[in-house]
C-alpha cells in the first residue's frame, strides 16, 4: 500500500486557491505545472467537498476558497487579477486625478473608442 504525498495534488491547488483568489483553472495549470484534467478533477471534487466556491466572469471560471469574500469582493478581485485594470486603477489611485489622456499616455496603451 502506497503512502499519500504529505502535499498531494488537491492540497497544492486549495493552497493556490486560498493564496491567489480569483484564480482560474489555467493559471492553476500553469503555476503548479499540472495537467488540466488533473487541475479540473481536484478543483471539482473541493468544490463537491465546500472548501472553495466558483463564480463565472466572461470566459473564466475563478475559483475561491469558500466562506472568505462576499460576492462584490469576488468581482473586485476578478478585476485586480487582470493586469491592465490593475494598472490604471493603481495609476489613478497613487496620481489622485489624472485625465484619460494621462492614464492612456502613461500606461501605454489605447484609448477607448
């Protein structure tokens, strides 16, 4: 009989979830160097098992360990986890007022139409 891994592939994608909420199964993948139906498999039975919860934004499913955030945080997290939101509401918050025009020009990327 084979002895479980002290840190089994279950507990490294919880410990990812608790530590990067809002994460999605790819990024899991990707930082834990597992396959996806490894990744999909574990992340559906700590769902079946309550240890996290799930919420669909667009395309990703970002995962949460349960009982930590309220659904509003949840969105506020899907939002910091993607880089470019990030960076302008870090730019806004550290230059107090900027313009558009200044967020566009200092960031490097393209004005809305």
């Amino acid at each position: 009989m084979r002895n479980k891994p002290s840190n089994s592939n279950k507990e490294r994608i919880l410990q990812y979830i608790q530590n990067n909420p809002g994460c999605y199964l790819r990024q899991i993948r990707n930082e834990l160097d597992l396959s996806m139906g490894s990744v999909q498999y574990h992340s559906y039975q700590l769902q079946k098992r309550g240890k996290i919860t799930s919420m669909r934004q667009g395309l990703y499913k970002l995962h949460f360990q349960s009982g930590t955030f309220e659904d509003h945080e949840k969105i506020l997290l899907q939002v910091l986890n993607q880089e470019t939101p990030r960076e302008i509401i870090l730019y806004i918050i550290e230059k107090g007022d900027p313009t558009q025009t200044d967020v566009v020009k200092s960031l490097g990327i393209s004005a809305p139409l």
